[in-house]
C-alpha cells in the first residue's frame, strides 16, 4: 500500500498518536487509558485491538509478544510499536487538515 493510498480515520490518529507516545510499551490498556485521559474519548478495549489489527494490516504499526508478567499466571502482552510509514501518515493527515483549514476560522490564530 503506497502512503498515497492510506487514510486515516479518527480512531486510527488517536490509536497511532497514543503508540507513538508510549514508546514500545504501548498495549491496549495502556493505548485506551491515554487517549481517554488526553484526548477525552471513551474506547472499548475491543475497538483498540480491530485498530491495531487494522493499522497493522496497513503496515503502520508492528508488534510482538512480551515476556510472561511475573505474577502466578502471569500472561505475554502484545505490545505495539510505530513504524516509519506510521509517522508519515500521521504527518500526512496533520498536513491534510492544516489545508484544508486555512483561510476559515479554525485556520487562524
């Protein structure tokens, strides 16, 4: 898929920024309580995981299983990093929207 071609929604920007932010210790508990916290928006944990799922599909995130928590039963998390193609598409949208909003009320400072 060529970046031309990606598009980001809204969930997919949050979803991205908040792995970007959590510097390869980014998983869904962790993805869902920042962008609650920064960005006021409510996510299911199951609406994270079809994200990821799909920004990896795309080519802009890549994971990996963690080692087991040590607590008794302790379970391997999947955790999420950015990948290039991810920050350019980010920047792609930003740049999008910026355009797009120049010349009307949003635009000005």
């Amino acid at each position: 898929m060529t970046l031309d071609a990606v598009r980001l929604g809204e969930v997919e920007q949050l979803v991205l920024l908040a792995v970007l932010k959590l510097d390869g210790e980014a998983y869904a508990v962790p993805i869902r309580a920042l962008i609650d916290r920064d960005a006021g928006v409510k996510l299911s944990r199951g609406s994270i995981y079809i994200t990821l799922d799909r920004l990896q599909r795309k080519g802009l995130v890549e994971s990996w299983f963690s080692d087991p928590t040590g607590e008794p039963g302790g379970k391997a998390r999947r955790l999420f990093r950015i990948r290039p193609a991810g920050v350019a598409a980010l920047k792609a949208a930003r740049r999008a929207v910026e355009r797009l909003s120049a010349g009307t009320a949003l635009g000005k400072r």
